[in-house]
C-alpha cells in the first residue's frame, strides 16, 4: 500500500500552476489507480518543475513513453474535474 501523505508531499511543487494539477490528481485519482501508475507518477516527480510545467501545458514533449502517458492522465483527470466543478 502506497503511502499517499508523502506522495502528496512530494508533488507540493511550490509553483501554484503545477500544484493546482498534481495536488487535485493525488488525492482524488491516483488512490483509484493500478500501482504501475502510481510508478510511473513517482518516476514522473523526478522531473524538474520547469520540465512539468512544460509537458503539463504541452510547450515540450515528456522524455519518455511513461512519462508522456502519465502527463496525458493528469491533463484528462484535471480536465474532467474542472468541467465537473464548473458546472
């Protein structure tokens, strides 16, 4: 069982565009996931915030495959739920 207090933790990224995707993701959605998701969300908090924030607003391509699917997952999740809350 994943430790979600501390993954929550480690996406407090201190920049309030990335913080209002990953913070809403970790707590809502990525509970739900298969582990090898929750993988490759951790693998993906090794990035940098500039490389974040570039791949989250689509300005640069992710630097791998996993990542880039993980970077597709947050956008629709974050997508759906700003559709859902805006109603």
């Amino acid at each position: 069982m994943e430790d979600f207090g501390k993954i929550k933790w480690q996406s407090r990224r201190g920049m309030r565009e990335l913080d209002l995707m990953l913070l809403p993701f970790v707590d809502k959605d990525l509970p739900n996931m298969d582990p090898k998701y929750v993988d490759m969300y951790m693998d993906l908090l090794n990035a940098t915030d500039l490389e974040l924030f570039r791949w989250l607003h689509g300005t640069a391509e992710p630097d791998s495959q996993s990542r880039k699917e993980m970077i597709e997952i947050i956008i629709a999740c974050h997508a759906t739920r700003v559709g859902v809350e805006g109603v």
